[in-house]
C-alpha cells in the first residue's frame, strides 16, 4: 500500500471519528435537556402539590430543592457540552476538508499517472 493511501485512509478515520464524537455529543445535549424539562415539570407538580413556590421559604420541599439544583446543574453541562460541541464542529469541518484537499491531489496524481501510461502507450 502506498503511503499517500495510508494517510488517506488515517484521514478518513480521523474524520469519521470526529464525526462520531459530534454525534455523540449532541445526543448528550439533547438528552440533558429533556431531562431538565422532566424536572421542571416535577418541580411544578411538586409546587402545585405543597403550595409553596418560594425556594427561600422554611418549609419548602427539599424534594423541589433538590430537582432544581440537578436541574440547574444539567442546564450548566448543557451550556459547557454546547460550547465543546461548537469546537468539535469546527475540528470535524477542518478534517474533514484537509480530507477532501488529499482526495482532490490523489485523484489528481492517479490522473497524471493514467496520462503517463497512455501516452507511454501509444508511443510503445
């Protein structure tokens, strides 16, 4: 196998990775914040259900208390996996035309070496 075959192959893994890893990511953003919704939905019901709607009240419950800071704490993972997930799209675009800059110079080179041989041909 020739070397620039190599590099390609390890580019298109390295793209496809990439690929993956946004993938993932953003699946883990969409779940975080479903869940977050399934808390607050929670929280409310739970609010409806003691009739106290103040977090700073006494007798607030500690069950909406503590829904509300893993909330809170998966609406912040979603604000740091949003902003990794944006890295990750550039990373992914910059492989991903390094990529096809390797293509385009194979195929050229493969091009070159066709009209080589066909001229070596027709002069053979």
């Amino acid at each position: 196998m020739k070397p620039r075959d190599v590099g390609l192959r390890l580019k298109r893994f390295e793209v496809a990775d990439r690929e993956r890893k946004v993938s993932s990511m953003e699946m883990m953003v969409t779940e975080f914040k479903h869940m977050a919704n399934d808390l607050m939905f929670q929280i409310t019901a739970e609010e409806e259900r003691t009739g106290i709607r103040d977090c700073g009240h006494f007798a607030y419950s500690t069950f909406a208390k503590s829904a509300r800071l893993r909330r809170n704490n998966l609406l912040n993972s979603v604000e740091d996996l949003e902003i990794k997930l944006h890295a990750a799209r550039r990373e992914h675009e910059a492989v991903a035309a390094e990529l096809c800059q390797l293509e385009r110079t194979a195929i050229r080179d493969s091009d070159n070496i066709l009209s080589k041989i066909a001229r070596a041909s027709m002069v053979g």
